[in-house]
C-alpha cells in the first residue's frame, strides 16, 4: 500500500477519468475523443511552457464548429467536476483516516484538538463548558446568480460521490467492486447526457426548495452527528454532556426573504416560502417520529405517562401517535395553503405552529426513559430528535427579510406626503430621527393611519407595505432579521422599526442594518451611537444588537485589500460602541464564496476576526454553490460544522492579541495606498469600463438563466451599480482574478521602497489578520491565468482598448512578485502543496475551455440572436466554475 496519502484521490480521479473517456468513445464516437485528447496532450504541453502548442491548440478549438467546441469543453468541464467529487470524498476519507486511528493526532480544528488547545492554554474545565453552552452560531443560505449547477446534476454528482465511498470498502469482493463500476459508468453516462442549461430563468420559489433539499438530504441527518461529536468531545474532557437546550449551531435564510434589488421576490414569495419550509419540517419529522414510534414498542412507562395516556399496553406508541397525526395533519394544512385555500381557526389551532409544542410530548417520552431505568433508548433517536427541535424549530431555519435602505426611505416619503406633513426623503437626518423617535414613542399612529390608506403609491413602494402586512401575519417562528441593505444613517433603522411598530409586526424582527460601503463602514460605530442614545430605540431591543458587515460591495467599492482593513477596524469601532452603551453586539459577516467577496476557510476567516468581535455569537452567510460545497455530503457537513464551532470556540476564549499601533499605521497607510491604486484604475480610468465589458463575459452573463436576481441593483451600466457578485463572476471567467488583488502590489513595492519589508515579513509571520488577508490573495494569484486573460483580448478587445489588457496583466506580475517578497515563498503556494498541485492539475483542463469561451464569446457580439450561442456560452461557464471551485 502507497505511504502517499493522496494516492488514493488521483486513483479515483484516473478512474472516473477512464470511464468518462469510455463514455464519450460510446456515446459520441472515437473521432470527438479523439479530438478530446489531442486538445488534452496540447494543452498540458502549452501548460509546460510550449509555445507552438499553446498557438496550435488556440487554432484547433477556433476552427471547430460551435457544437464540436462546445462538446470539448463539455468533456472537460464534466472531467473537472468529476475531480471535484473525487476532491470532496478524499476529504471525507481523510478525515475518517484521523477517526479511525487511536494514535494518530486529531485532526486540525477538530473537537479533540481544539479543546486540548484550550485547556493547555489555561482554559479551565468549567470556562470550556460555559462557553459551549452559550456559543450562538447562526448559518444563513442565500441564493445567487453564479450558483449555476442544476439541481438534477447535483443529485448524480452525490450518487457518484456515495459510489466512491462504497468503492473504499476494504471487504468488497471482486463483483461487488465491477458493479460499482458499472453504477459509476452509468452515472457519468447519464450525466453526459443531463442538460447543463436551465431552460427557464429559475424563480425565487424554485431557489427556496433547492435550500431546503439541503436540509432535507444531508442537515438533517449530519446535525445530530455532529451534536454527539461535540457531546463525546465533552465527556471525554469537561466531564459533562452537551445539554438538551444547547444549539451551538441554528440556520436562517435569505431565499424568498431578499428582496434587495429583486423584482421577483414579493410578498406572495415570502408567505409562500415560509409555508414551504413549514411543509418541509412537518415531513422530516413526521418521518423521524413514525420511525421513533415503531422503536418504542415498550409497555413500561413512568406514572407521570401512564397518567397522560391511561392504562393502554403500549403507552410511547400512544403519545406518538397523536404527535404523527398532528404533524400529518400541519403538512395537509400548508397543502392547502400553498394551493390558495383556507383553513378555518379549529385547523389552524389544531396545526403545529411552535416547536415548544412539539417538544413536550417527546420530552415526556425522555422523562419517562430515563425515570424507568431505560436511558439507552432516551439517548437514540429520540434525542436526535429533541435536538433538531431546538436547532431547527418547525421550519428548519428562520427567514430574514432583506430590503434597501433606499426603498424604506422612499415608503416614508409617500407615507408623510399623503398625510400633508412634508417629504420625509427630503428631510434631513436629525429632522428624520426627530419624527420617528416621536412616532415610536406614541405607538406609530400617523404612520398607521398612512398605510391604511396609501393605495395609490408606485409598485415598488405598495411592495413594501404588502411585505410589512405579509410578515404581520406569518408566524414569529417563521422569521429572523429584518436586514437593511445599503444602511447609512440611524433614521434607516428607526423607519424599518417605525414600520412595523404601524404593521402590528409582532413581535416586531430585530432590525440589522447591513454597511456595506467603505465610507458607511467609517460611519457604522457613529450610527450605532446616535442609536443607543435614543430611549426609544434602546426600550426595543433587550440590550442586543446584531450588525451586519459586507465584504462584496467594500471590496468592490475600494479594493480587497483596503476593504479588509476597513471591515477588521470597523468591527473594532462596532464592537467598542456596544461595550460603551452596555449593548451586546453580533456581528453578522455578509461572506461570499470567493476571496474578493470574503470567502476563505472557514477557521482561518474567523480566527483572524478583530480581538473581541467574536463573543460566542456569529451569522455569516453562506452563498450559491458554497453551500453544495459545505453541506452537499454527509461528512463534509459534519466537518463544516465542527469548524465553525471550533473558529468560534477559540476566538472567544482565545482572542489573538491586538497588533501594534506601528502595525496598525503600517496596514492603513498599505490601505490608503492599494485603494488610491484601485480606485484610479476602475472608476478613473476612461478605458476601464469598457474594456471591462468587452474583455470579459459580464454583459453576457446578465442574459443567462442562472438566477433569480438581476445583474444590477438598480438601473445604469457602470461599475458602481454592478452587483458584486456578476463584477467577481465576470473577473473569474477570464481568470485575471481581478478584483481580489488590484491596488495590493502597488501597496507592497511602496512598503518595501520606504523601507518596510522587514516589518511586513514579522506582521505576515505574527499577525492572523495580515497573514490569513495574504495567504487568500496569494491563493487567488495562483488561480490566475494571465496567459489565458491575454487570449480574451486577443479575440474580444478592440486594438484602441488592448492596453488596459496589458497595464493588468503587468500589475498582476508585480502583485506576485511583492506578495511573494513578503511570504518568503519560493512560488505561490510553496507552503501548501496540496492546494497548488490541484491547481497544476485543473489548469491543462480549464485552459482548453476558456479558450473556447472566448471564441463562442466572439462569434455571439456578431450574432447576438443565436440561442445556440448564448447556450454554448453557458456550457463554458459551468465548466469554468467548475475548474476554479469558488466562482462567486
């Protein structure tokens, strides 16, 4: 047997590489795989510095028809994913290697390892337990447009990565082995064969029901694991169980909630998206207990039971009978509901609506277990169920409404023009806070009055008040947040309160502003204050105060590097005025999947948090196809939420020291410099939009059916009203990675000109921040292409425009080189060997694709009207995502 331990991911990578190879000389004929592997050998020679190669298989892919183009891209996009799988199970395998061997060290970031960390650093027993129980991690699923993989392949790439499993069994006899083969064969046939394109625009609805698919097939069952997992840890070090009550883990949702620049998510899309979530949670446990029913087929019971049931042979089975007929029922009724019709009020009472209520029978059950003497079945699955209760509820996660502030601002306006008290959008902000500070001290009366009779006010508006009478009626535990988007000022919050104060919300949803801006972040500490100054608005909120940061539009707005100083001093700001005011803060990261949006691993994202703003509670989103990637198997789920609650665990027990005030001088000043070179390059430069435009995919990717949401928030054609999910997207396609290291060399060279070096090298080897903001970077640059970048404006850029091309390519080569002076590695990624031989391997792969990306990209500007075109574009998309991983 192989001492390499990865090993056996590139012998299922050969074998999944084999079969699709089989599958395209079946299905397709020897020529096209023919011509697939003369394009593979050109491309890994191009890839080892061949010139004549790289330009003989430019040639080769340009003078192929578009449906042989597209069909080669297709073969490699399909071989990228299958590694993809192959990547996902090797970390499963991995980690059951760590579980399997009593004498191997726990694996990084594990349960083991971090509270043996913990305790070693002086963490006591009792100080390990108190923080575990009051640890509040909250994971949010958000929909978006890069999340481009249909539901149907995500099932074959899950049935295909469960084959790979069964494949590891050390006890398989040789048929066994060949009809795993054979399923594997049939699965990549049939995935060959699947249509990569939605042929519909997917609907808001349709999004909802592929986030609770993740519940219903991978969360519900890896929570409870993952609970005993945290559990055995306990035991084994505290001495103590997990308690029953303690969640460290709970989930929230955006999808059917954010309504943020989305047309199509209504007030009719949130009512019926909680009623989804209810339809899904009265399943999964209707399910789970009517197996919990045939376990319990016991006739000894406590008295406090027998009093409940009465003198019957099979009391469990009595109980949980009405508890399956009650829950069959609730799912029946939100039939119905979602159809459009009615129930009466005996149905609705006789409905679950709160999880309190399902509790109680099934902690009598426990009760009784454990009064007579059988805790070995209270401790099954009737407590997994009991904890999912209280880390799902009834509707597995609690949906936030998401609006801009803009749109809050201009309901007001209409509000207090119809009532003939001014124009509240043309007030200023002390004039704004002085008015609803005064409404929401008498009860919000006049605003009551107002949207009692405000019929006539713009679509956009009435949608607003429709969303405000809609959550008035949902029920509370269906909800989380109220999210405002693009919050400025502490009159964004007090109208958002003042609004549902006059809906009758209630109770009313926290109010969370989200500052998303560089210069709302400088101000969001200064908000907050004004906030906690007014009575009225402190009376609200029980001394807690949740507060969300974006990493997208900061990023987008002022580069990533300066974008992550101002969101690590901005938590600093944050966090000192809720400790000032007496206010409890949580702060909610708005992370996306790349590192230009935030993305990053997971443990090393929080652990380089700011020294305090990290207090045992936590919401961070997680986005479009990084929640497939964290949640999509078992294991990995598992894992996911270990790392969570390790990062989290430490942070707060352990916060990292702060940096020095010459440290601190030294990061604003790399800041200032990186976003001065940002800012001069995207939004001063006369050439850069439309190189932007032309360069790269993004006009064309606002007319892909690959989400809900459109490409801008609102209308114009600029950088500035791009989303930042499309303007990362778009940059990704190309492979020039823009947008996460743009203004960072110039910061470096001015650093090491003035002098700096030695100080960056100790920030870089003592500082979590400074290191883990790098390490991201360099991982971006290793991703990059500026080979294959060129090759866009080759075929794409008009001559007048190839400069800006250039002027990019030559900053990305002075990005590496200054990243690498400071990291003292020898190449990018020298440190993480893993990581750059996945991406050594991928790139021969890519290459072939985005080279046919940008010849459809051509023949499409010339005949905008071809669907062909338009759809062979989307194969390329998916299979550039897929041979980059975190595309969005």
């Amino acid at each position: 047997m192989s001492s390499d331990p990865h090993q056996p991911l590139r012998d299922d990578v050969r074998l999944l590489g084999t079969l699709l190879g089989e599958t395209l000389q079946s299905q397709e004929g020897q020529e096209v795989y023919d011509i697939v592997e003369r394009v593979r050998a050109l491309a890994k020679s191009a890839r080892r510095g061949n010139t004549e190669d790289f330009l003989e298989l430019e040639a080769l892919l340009q003078g192929r028809s578009v449906h042989d183009a597209v069909t080669v891209a297709r073969a490699f996009a399909h071989l990228l994913t299958l590694a993809n799988i192959a990547e996902q199970h090797h970390r499963i395998r991995r980690r059951r290697h760590y579980q399997r061997d009593p004498h191997a060290s726990p694996q990084r970031a594990s349960f083991e390892a971090t509270f043996a960390e913990l305790r070693e650093a002086g963490v006591s027993a009792d100080e390990l337990y108190a923080a575990i129980q009051g640890l509040k991690i909250e994971l949010v699923f958000t929909a978006h447009p890069t999340e481009i993989v249909r539901r149907t392949l995500v099932q074959k790439q899950r049935r295909i990565a469960d084959l790979l499993a069964r494949r590891d069994r050390l006890d398989l006899t040789v048929p066994e082995r060949d009809e795993i083969v054979d399923a594997l064969r049939r699965e990549i046939t049939a995935s060959w064969w699947t249509d990569e394109l939605n042929k519909e625009r997917p609907t808001p609805l349709d999004e909802v029901r592929a986030g609770l698919v993740v519940f219903e097939q991978t969360l519900w069952d890896a929570l409870p694991r993952y609970l005993r997992s945290l559990d055995r840890a306990l035991r084994r070090v505290v001495g103590n169980p997990l308690p029953l009550d303690a969640a460290p883990v709970v989930f929230g949702s955006w999808m059917g909630g954010d309504r943020d620049g989305n047309p199509n998510v209504t007030a009719a899309t949130t009512e019926k998206a909680c009623l989804l979530a209810r339809w899904m949670g009265a399943d999964l446990y209707w399910k789970e207990i009517a197996a919990l029913r045939a376990e319990l087929s016991l006739r000894r019971g406590s008295k406090e039971l027998l009093d409940r049931v009465g003198a019957v042979e099979e009391p469990y089975r009595v109980v949980l009978r009405d508890v399956c007929d009650r829950l069959l029922f609730t799912r029946q009724c939100v039939e119905r509901l979602l159809d459009g019709e009615s129930i009466d009020a005996d149905q609705q009472a006789r409905m679950y609506w709160n999880a309190a209520d399902l509790a109680e029978p099934l902690d009598l059950c426990a009760r009784s277990l454990n009064d007579t003497g059988i805790q070995v079945l209270a401790n099954g699955r009737l407590l997994d169920i009991r904890r999912r209760i209280r880390a799902f509820g009834l509707t597995l996660g609690r949906l936030d409404i998401r609006q801009e502030a803009a749109q809050h601002t201009a309901a007001m306006a209409a509000l207090t023009q119809l009532l003939g008290l001014g124009d509240f959008g043309a007030w200023d902000e002390r004039k704004r806070q002085e008015f609803l500070t005064q409404q929401i001290r008498d009860g919000c009366q006049t605003i009551e009055q107002g949207l009692a009779t405000c019929y006539d006010a713009e679509p956009a508006i009435r949608e607003v008040f429709d969303t405000l009478r809609a959550i008035a009626g949902i029920h509370p535990e269906s909800l989380g947040a109220y999210v405002i988007s693009m919050a400025s000022s502490p009159s964004d919050v007090l109208a958002v309160l003042a609004l549902q104060h006059a809906a009758h919300v209630t109770p009313p949803l926290r109010v969370v502003p989200l500052f998303e801006t560089v210069d709302d972040l400088r101000r969001a500490d200064s908000c907050l204050a004004t906030l906690f100054g007014i009575p009225e608005y402190v009376n609200t909120i029980d001394r807690r105060q949740e507060v969300m940061i974006g990493y997208s539009d900061s990023a987008k707005d002022g580069g990533r590097l300066a974008a992550a100083w101002e969101l690590y001093t901005a938590q600093e700001r944050i966090v000192s005025a809720c400790q000032n005011a007496g206010i409890h803060v949580t702060l909610f990261h708005g992370r996306g999947g790349t590192v230009g949006r935030g993305g990053g691993p997971t443990h090393l994202a929080i652990q380089s948090q700011p020294p305090g703003s990290v207090q045992g509670t936590l919401r961070v989103t997680e986005q479009g196809e990084m929640i497939n990637a964290k949640f999509g198997l078992s294991e990995i789920a598992v894992r996911t939420l270990e790392l969570y609650t390790t990062a989290t665990l430490s942070s707060s027990l352990r916060p990292s020291a702060p940096p020095s005030e010459a440290w601190r001088r030294r990061m604003q000043d790399l800041a200032d410099v990186s976003r001065a070179a940002y800012r001069k390059t995207v939004y001063e430069s006369p050439d850069f939009l439309q190189y932007f435009r032309t360069a790269t995919p993004e006009v064309e990717l606002g007319e892909l059916k690959i989400g809900s949401r459109p490409a801008r928030r609102r209308g114009g054609t600029g950088v500035r009203s791009l989303r930042a999910i499309p303007w990362v997207f778009a940059w990704t396609q190309t492979r020039l990675m823009l947008p996460a290291w743009l203004g960072v060399g110039e910061a470096l060279d001015a650093a090491i000109a003035g002098r700096g070096k030695e100080e960056l090298v100790r920030m870089y080897r003592e500082w979590p921040f400074f290191r883990s903001t790098l390490d991201l970077i360099e991982m971006v640059l290793a991703k990059s292409s500026p080979g294959i970048a060129a090759r866009y404006d080759v075929r794409l850029v008009p001559e007048p425009l190839r400069p800006v091309g250039a002027f990019l390519r030559a900053q990305l080569a002075t990005t590496i080189r200054a990243v690498l002076a400071i990291t003292g590695h020898d190449e990018l990624l020298a440190d993480n060997p893993v990581l750059r031989r996945s991406i050594d391997v991928r790139n021969p792969y890519v290459d072939p694709i985005n080279l046919v990306q940008a010849e459809i990209l051509c023949r499409l500007r010339k005949h905008p009207e071809d669907a062909d075109l338009l759809n062979a574009l989307l194969v390329t998309v998916n299979g550039v995502a897929a041979g980059m991983r975190n595309t969005g």
